[in-house]
C-alpha cells in the first residue's frame, strides 16, 4: 500500500497518496467493487467498497467495536 502511496503522489499536483479512508476501508479486508468520477463534485473518483466484517479479523474488529461489542458481533455472525 506504501508504494502505491507513494506512485499516487508523485503523479498528484498536491503530492497527496491513497486517501486515509481508503486504506482503512483496505485493512477491514473491503474490495473496491467499482469506480465512478462524480462530475457534480469537482470531478472526484469515487469508489464502492464492500467491506464483510465477517471475515475482518478480530483484532481490528474490537480496535472499532470494543472487545464486547466484537464479542457480540462474532457470536451473532457465528464466526470462529
């Protein structure tokens, strides 16, 4: 991910790499589904991301959730 940052930003006028957001998005295990460039708003590049927090792993899911709130995520998804 640092190396495409890194491409990113030598290519980018204002030398900004992949959105924080995104990389987050990255880390849950999300999968860019599609891109869209949203004409309406400054010509941005969106992005659909799913992210299954089923298969994120634990310890991110309680980085976000707190312990018990993952706890009784993972119960109630029935993930191992």
């Amino acid at each position: 991910m640092e190396e495409l940052s890194a491409i990113i930003s030598d290519m980018e006028e204002d030398s900004k790499g992949v959105p924080v957001l995104l990389k987050q998005y990255l880390k849950l295990g999300g999968k860019l589904l599609a891109f869209n460039i949203d004409y309406n708003f400054a010509s941005v590049l969106d992005g659909l991301i799913l992210v299954d927090l089923t298969k994120t792993d634990d310890g991110i899911l309680e980085r976000y959730m707190g312990k018990e709130g993952a706890k009784k995520f993972t119960d109630f998804h029935g993930k191992q």
